[in-house]
C-alpha cells in the first residue's frame, strides 16, 4: 500500500507515519511544509527506513501536490497539514484559513484531477461542534457544526469542502474528528506539554479563567490506531468521532502534572480566560466503535505520566517558536 500523509513532520502526524510503517505500509510520502509546528527530527527514526520519503512543500501549493499525486499512486491519503493552535487563530486567523482551507481544496482537486480511486482520510476535530454544557448529552457525527475559533472555524469549512468534493465529485473521502491528544513529541504550546515545561522551568503554569473547562483526552497512539481503522473499515462521505469517554477538568489535569514534576503548587496562575473558551467538549464514538472495530488502550493516568517522563527526558529538545 502506498500513502501519503499530509502534516507528518506534526505531532500526531509523526506517530502515525511510525505506526503505518510498523504495520507492513509499502511507501510513505511525508508531505509537510516544516513550519514552526514541524520538525524533521520528530520523524528521524522513520527516515531511516527506505520506505519513508519526505518532501518539503507547502499543501496549498497546487502544482507541488498534483505532481506528487502523479509520481506515487497513492491509495491512501492521509490529511494532516493544518494551522492547529486555537490562540495563534485567534490573534490572526489568516494563516489557519489558508492552510486549512485552501490547503484542503488544494488537496482534493489534486486527488480529483489525478488519484480519484485513492482514499483520503481527512482528519478535523471536535472544536467544529462549538461548545457543549456539562451534563449535557455527547455530540454525535450529527451534531451541528458551531465553531467557536477560528482554528475551529476553517476546520469545519474544509469538512465542508470534503463534503462538497465527495457528494459532486464521488470522491473517497471519509472524515474524522478526535477529541484533546497528548504524548511525546506534541509542540509545547499545547495544554499539557505547556503546563510539563513550565513546571520544570519552576515558572507560573498559565490556567485560562477558572480552569473548569472540561476536555476529553486521547493518547495519540489510539488516535493513530483510529485513524487506520476509518482508513479501512470507514464509508465514503462518512465522519467518525474518535474519543475515549475521559473527560478531565483542566485544573485538574494541571495538578496532577505538578505532583508528576514535583514542582510548587504555588506555580498555578489563573490568568484572564481565552475569548469564546468552549466549557467542555465531549463525543459519543459509538459509531466508530461498532462499525471499524476500534477501541482506545491507553488509560489517562497511566498515559499522562508516561507523557511527562518524555518532556522530561527530552526538555531540551522541546522550545517554543514565538
Ligand atoms: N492535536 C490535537 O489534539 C488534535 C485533535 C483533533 C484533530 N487534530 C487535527 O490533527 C491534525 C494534526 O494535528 P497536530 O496536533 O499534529 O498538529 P501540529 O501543529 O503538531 O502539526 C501540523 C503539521 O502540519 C504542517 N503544516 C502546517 N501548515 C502546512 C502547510 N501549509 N503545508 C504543509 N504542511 C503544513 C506543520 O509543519 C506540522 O508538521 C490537524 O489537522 C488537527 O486539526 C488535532
């Protein structure tokens, strides 16, 4: 099987390359354009086999995407590549617009015009449902889309657009939406390994508002295993959410990495809350589970403190590009 993985040089993209490659995968492409959110050194291992191939170009770049769908005959395309951090799309949207929207238009109309029989795996996020209020019911694939960010936002325009390509154009596209990862290798401007950094560093771990925001959490590997099942087991036009049923309280989660670190509880500081901060999210994967098979292995206590011993391994290797 040849495929293609959009956004592999990213944090769940990394690992889903290492998982496709341990699985038998005949070749897979690395399409990433190495922003300040990739890093070759995420996938070093994974160069190392012959099987693995990287090419540094940009998903929006249309004449780059069609020539790489002409060269390898892809079956299966992951797509991955995004603008991901909820405050940069915040402070500026334009980058999150472009990449993900036009970078998944991009994407489709390159498969469309040359690899119609391939299968795209178009990976969106809960943030499209918007909000949900603690004690309320899980939203299911159904549920309507209300994105609160911007980041949410062009996540669920390109969901459009797959929609659109698979209705007009009879492509094979399935859509899935996973709720909060972590793990090694996720950039420190994320939640927890933020909060790992911050705790070493003995610096103010930043909690927006009054941290009672509810997140569903998943480690990456079930992500990636999710991913692979929808990739086989998935209906074309589809959307499945991937979630493991945890949900955790964001103060909560901050505590337990200060007792993991040993650092002072002093160190947690409330600060003024992120506009439009959805309270909670929260899925129902009955769908995923029933039809593709899939269930999640890592348990939350077990998996977030493996998580911290690799920060804590491998501080040094972790910097935030402002
Ligand atoms: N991290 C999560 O909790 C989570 C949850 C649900 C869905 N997702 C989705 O999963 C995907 C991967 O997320 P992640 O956390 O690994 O993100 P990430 O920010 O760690 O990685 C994104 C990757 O995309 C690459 N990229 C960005 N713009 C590009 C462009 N124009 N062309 C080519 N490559 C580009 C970056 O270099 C980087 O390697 C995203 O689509 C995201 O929306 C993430």
């Amino acid at each position: 099987m040849k495929i293609l993985v959009t956004g592999g040089a990213g944090f769940i993209g990394n690992h889903l390359v290492r998982m496709l490659l341990r699985e038998g995968a005949d070749q897979v492409v690395v399409l990433d354009a190495l922003t300040y959110a990739g890093s070759l050194s995420n996938l070093s291992d994974c160069m190392e086999d012959s099987r693995c191939v990287f090419v540094h170009a940009d998903v929006t770049d249309g004449h780059r995407v069609t020539d790489l769908l002409k060269t390898y005959a892809f079956d299966v395309v992951y797509h991955l590549a995004a603008e991901t951090h909820v405050d940069r799309s915040i402070a500026s949207g334009r980058d999150f617009v472009h990449t993900n929207v036009v970078g998944t238009f991009t994407l489709l109309e390159a498969i469309r015009t040359e690899r119609p029989s391939a299968r795209m795996v178009h990976v969106s996020t809960d943030e499209v449902y918007g909000a949900l209020a603690v004690g309320d019911l899980p939203f299911t694939e159904h549920s309507p889309l209300r994105p609160s960010s911007p980041y949410a936002a062009s996540k669920a325009a390109a969901d459009m657009l797959v929609h659109a390509h698979v209705t007009t154009y009879g492509l094979d596209v399935v859509v899935t939406r996973c709720c909060n990862n972590y793990g090694p290798m996720q950039y420190p401007e994320k939640f927890i390994p933020l909060m790992v950094k911050q705790a070493l560093a003995g610096q103010p771990l930043p909690v927006y508002g009054d941290g009672q925001q509810r997140r569903e959490w998943i480690h990456v590997t079930d992500h990636c295993k999710a991913l692979i099942a929808v990739a086989g087991k998935g209906k074309t036009g589809d959307v499945y959410n991937i979630g493991t049923g945890h949900e955790e309280v964001n103060i909560d989660v901050v505590e337990r990495i200060v007792q993991l670190t040993q650092a002072s509880p002093s160190l947690i500081t409330m600060v003024q809350d992120r506009p439009a901060h959805d309270v909670r999210y929260a899925l129902d994967t009955g769908k995923l589970r029933s039809t593709c098979g899939w269930t999640p292995v890592v348990e939350f206590n077990a998996g977030l403190a493996d998580c911290v011993t690799w920060f804590v391994e491998n501080n040094e290797r972790t910097r935030v590009v402002h």
